[in-house]
C-alpha cells in the first residue's frame, strides 16, 4: 500500500519536470528553425544555379573555362557567352593576394601584442584592431575609391582600378580578422613552453620563433583561412575598387571583377528565371561552394591542431 | 606580507670553502613581488656533486628561490643580493642570462615537452646554438637519453612526437633536453609530482646517476624523497630558510623545533 503511494507520486509529472521539457522544447525548436532556414538557403540556391545547367542547357564546361561573360548572347565560335572564368581568377587572386600581404603583418603585430608588450598590446593595438573590423565595409570602399586607386594610377600606372587596388583594400579589412584570431592562438599557447625554452638558454626571439609560433602554426593557419573566407565573401568594397569589368586579368593594374562584384552589379538588371538571372545564381552557388569548403578547412586544421594537455 | 626574521632561530650550516668544491651560494638574497618581501636570509651554499633538497610547506619560497638562480624569476620578480656560480655573482647587470641558463639548467614541475618530436626536443637549445651537424645531434640525443634513463622506450620512435609519451618518460625526456646543453647545475622544481610512484622511482634512481657530474638541486613536497635522494636538505618556512644540514640530520636531529615539528608532520 505505502509503496504504491509512494510510486503514484514519483511517477506523476511535477512542475518542475514539466518546465524541463518546455526549456527542452524551446531550445530544439530555435535549433530546428536555424537548420531549416540553412538548408532552404543552401537547397534554394543550389536549384537555382543549377537550373543554367538543367534548364537554360550550358554546359558546365563552358561555365568554368569561357572566358567572356555576357549572358543571353553567344562567343564567336557559338558557345552561350556565360564563361565565369575570369571572375572565378579574379576572386582567387584578390583573395590570396591579399592574404599573402596581411598575414606577415598580422603575425607580427599579434607577437608584439602578445609576446613583446602585453601590456601596450591591450591597451592600444587591442582597440585599434576592434576598431577596424567595425569599420563598414562601404568606407573602406570609398577610402579605397579616393585614395587606393589614384595611389595605383601613380605608382603603377593604368586606370588604378584592378585587381591590386582590390588587394589593397582588402588586406586592410582582413588584417584585424587575423591578428585577433592570431592574438587567441598565441595565448593559448601554454606558458610552460616559454618557460621550458627559456630555461634551455634559448633567447625571446628563439622561444617566439621556433616554440611559440611552432605551436600556434593551426591556429595561425586557421586564422589566415578565415581572412581568406572574408576577402572571398566581400562584395562591396572590391566592387568599388576593382572596374568591374568581366574580362580575364592579365596584369593587376587592369580592370577586372570578382565573382561578389559581377553579382551586386547585375542583381538588380535581370528579369527572374532568364537566363541573365540564372547565370548569377551559378556564381552565388560557386561562392556558397567555396565559403563552405573554407568552412571544412578550418574544421580540418582546428582537430589537428588542439594541444593535446 | 612583512616578514619577521628575528624572533626565531635559524641553523644554516656552512662549508669551509678551503676543503669542499661550493658550485653555487647566495648571500643576502632577497627577492620581492612587486612591493612584497616574498624570500630572505637563504645563505645557502651548494656542494659541487651533490644533491640538495628544499623542503617546506606550499608559500615557504623554495620555487621562488630556485627560479631566481638561474635567473628565470626575470620580469617576474625582483631578486636583490648575490647569486655566486662558481664564485661569479650571475646576479649582476651585464651577465649573458642564456649563458647563465645554459650552465644552469632547469626542468619544471610538469612534464613539458615542446610539441615537436622526441629528437628537436632534446636538439632544440643545440640547434639555437647553431650546431646543427646531424652526426654530433644524434650522438648528443643517445647519451643524455641513456643519461636520463629513457632511451630504451624511446629509441625507436625518436621522430615520434614527445607529446605522445607518458608523464614519465616526457619528464626523463626533459632532463635528457637539459642535459643536452652540458649544464653544470641541474635545478628540478619538483619533478615527479605529476609522476605515479613507479615513474617516481626511476626518476630517482636517474638523478643519483647524474649526481658523480652535476650539482643538483631539486625542490620536493615528498619528504621521503628528500630524505631517501639528498645529501643536503634546506627547510623553508615564511620566505626564509629556517635550517641548512646533512640530510641525515635534519630527519633524525633537527636543530630547530619547526623543522622538527615539520619533518615529523606536526607542523602548524
């Protein structure tokens, strides 16, 4: 009798339990819709870019090695004139450019933060660089407009619209991405290791150069792919900079576009389901391609690289 | 924290410097955090080949006092008075801390090999050096690894890397990466306090081979390991060091009562 009592009350639901499955519930229902809205992203622009294969009958191979673009119309030799080539060029090579000039910078200013002066690291470089990355991407355009490309008409010569215009400008934007990313890596980098090489007799530069950056070359690496995948995405800034002229680049100086900036700049001149419009879809389906492959290359160098204590 | 170093009694012992071999001393030694007197009063001589212990409760200063003699408490503390290596006051502006470093070698509490192989770990200070002849490596990596007892586990996964190993044997590979650089003073902030019992053993039995080359000096929360391992024990307490003897004595006839009170756990 007293056990079935005592059973009836520690089966029935309290209120407590009941606010448990409600918390329960509401967590799992936000990370339902989030999973859904990802996917309808990914499922809509996938049919969508897909339909200049499937639909409009462009052969994938003339996508990614044609070299003029000018949807609805065809080359000469008669292949339909969607050959993204020279923006998909203009992208990588604005993109790696542009990291290959910020990550010595970035380093360095990350080791004087975090190895050389702390303190002054904190206080100064610390804001500055949270500074740059609130800076609208827009401003950095119209610096880039006002002052870059007449710099590059001086030095270089052309029109200063052009591939190095766009690496300039982004290798001020992506700069704070990978310094503070940097920063992180190295202080995560356990203090015994400074001690232990110290202790050794090595000098500050060795300890910094051959144990500290050694061990923080994963998250460095990561760093430098995170910049790349914000150089890739960035749209406004290098429209503005760039020419915007859907033409294979064959120096630095001329005018060139990216895959970003053929997409701002047409967007808005085509008719829904043409041709025109599905051939934009096909870059934005190219740019979501490679963001999530940036995306499993972070995720790759992230688990090889975590300190095993 | 004020310390009030005359109320009690002190006992440190000292040689007569005319028949033994003194590897290093201080005198006047004090060190300060910041404003704070954290270390006084350790007049400490050290014989050449022996092993001494510093004992003491967690606080008392010993860790301090063994990083400041070779000069790892730069930038973290102030550290006042004489150090003597060999005679020479390293305490002093002008002297070479990597050279200091390299004569006085250290190995921390925990096990901390750099996240390279087996072999850049103990190459590492070599190649710093700038010797980077692969036939004088190689010999340099088998004799200290032998040295520091560890080279038969090791020998075949030398480009293996240390951070795969257990505690042990990346505690052993440390000492091996110390030795590589020919110290003459092995400094050991307790070694084999993240190491089970049998590593514990074999760490021991490594040090009293080093003992006929080097003077070391190791700090220890294991009295039974000071008393089976030292010729020499120092007891701290409160920032000073309270007695100074043979080891033998200060576990069976310590002169001072706190010690006494502290090595026959009736301590506070």
């Amino acid at each position: 009798m007293q056990n079935q009592k005592l059973a009836k009350q520690l089966f029935k639901k309290s209120k407590t339990a009941r606010y448990e499955r409600f918390g329960r519930l509401l967590c799992f229902s936000a990370l339902v819709m989030i999973m859904a809205i990802v996917i309808g992203i990914i499922v809509f622009i996938a049919t969508k870019g897909m339909s200049t294969f499937l639909k409009d009958h462009i052969s994938v191979r003339d996508f990614f090695t044609g070299t003029l673009w000018n949807p609805g119309t065809k080359t000469p030799s008669g292949h339909a004139a969607v050959g993204a080539l020279p923006m998909i060029v203009g992208s990588f090579l604005v993109t790696i450019l542009a990291a290959i000039i910020s990550t010595p910078f970035a380093i360095g200013t990350a080791v004087y933060m975090t190895e050389i002066s702390p303190k002054r690291g904190a206080k100064i470089l610390q804001p500055v660089t949270e500074l740059l990355v609130g800076i609208p991407s827009v401003v950095y355009g119209f610096i880039g407009l006002s002052v870059v490309v007449p710099f590059v008409r001086n030095v270089f010569g052309g029109s200063g619209f052009g591939i190095l215009s766009g690496t300039f400008v982004l290798f001020v934007m992506i700069l704070p991405t990978i310094v503070s990313m940097t920063v992180d890596s190295l202080k995560s980098v356990p203090t015994y290791y400074r001690q232990a090489s110290q202790a050794l007799g090595a000098t500050k530069w060795q300890t910094i150069w051959k144990v500290v950056l050694r061990a923080a070359t994963p998250g460095i690496l990561t760093a430098i792919v995170f910049g790349m995948a914000r150089a890739f995405g960035e749209a406004l800034a290098v429209q503005m900079v760039i020419g915007n002229a859907s033409l294979m680049p064959h120096n630095l100086i001329s005018p060139a576009s990216t895959l970003t900036s053929v997409l701002t700049a047409g967007m808005g001149n085509t008719v829904m389901g043409s041709l025109q419009n599905d051939a934009l879809w096909s870059l934005a389906l190219v740019l979501l391609v490679m963001s999530l492959f940036f995306n499993l290359l972070v995720h790759f160098i992230g688990r090889k690289g975590a300190f095993s204590k | 924290m004020q310390l009030d170093a005359n109320n009690h009694e002190r006992f440190i012992y000292h040689f007569d410097p005319e028949e033994n071999d003194i590897e290093m001393a201080t005198k006047n030694l004090e060190i300060y955090y910041g404003k704070n007197l954290a270390m006084q009063n350790a007049d400490i001589q050290f014989k050449k080949n022996t092993i001494t212990a510093l004992i003491g409760p967690s606080g008392s200063g010993k860790s301090t006092y063994l990083r400041s003699l070779n000069r790892m408490n730069d930038g973290v503390a102030t550290v006042k008075g004489q150090i003597l290596y060999e005679g020479v006051n390293i305490n002093q502006p002008g002297i070479d801390v990597y050279e200091v470093r390299r004569r006085i070698g250290m190995v921390f509490q925990r096990p901390n090999p750099f996240a390279k192989s087996i072999y850049d770990n103990v190459t590492f200070a070599l190649q710093r050096r700038g010797v980077h002849d692969k036939k004088i490596l190689d010999e340099v990596v088998e004799t200290t690894l032998k040295q520091a007892a560890v080279w038969d586990q090791v020998k075949d996964s030398l480009h293996k890397s240390a951070q795969s190993l257990s505690g042990g044997q990346a505690q052993r590979v440390c000492i091996a990466r110390a030795l590589a650089v020919k110290p003459d003073v092995l400094l050991l902030d307790e070694p084999a306090s993240a190491l089970d019992p049998v590593s514990t053993s074999k760490l021991e039995q490594t040090l009293r081979e080093l003992k006929p080359n080097y003077t070391i000096i190791i700090v220890t929360h294991n009295m039974q390991q000071a008393a089976r391992l030292s010729d020499y024990t120092v007891f701290f307490n409160l920032g000073e060091a309270i007695e100074y003897n043979k080891t033998r004595k200060i576990f069976t006839r310590p002169k001072i009562q706190l010690t006494d009170d502290y090595v026959s756990g009736n301590f506070g």
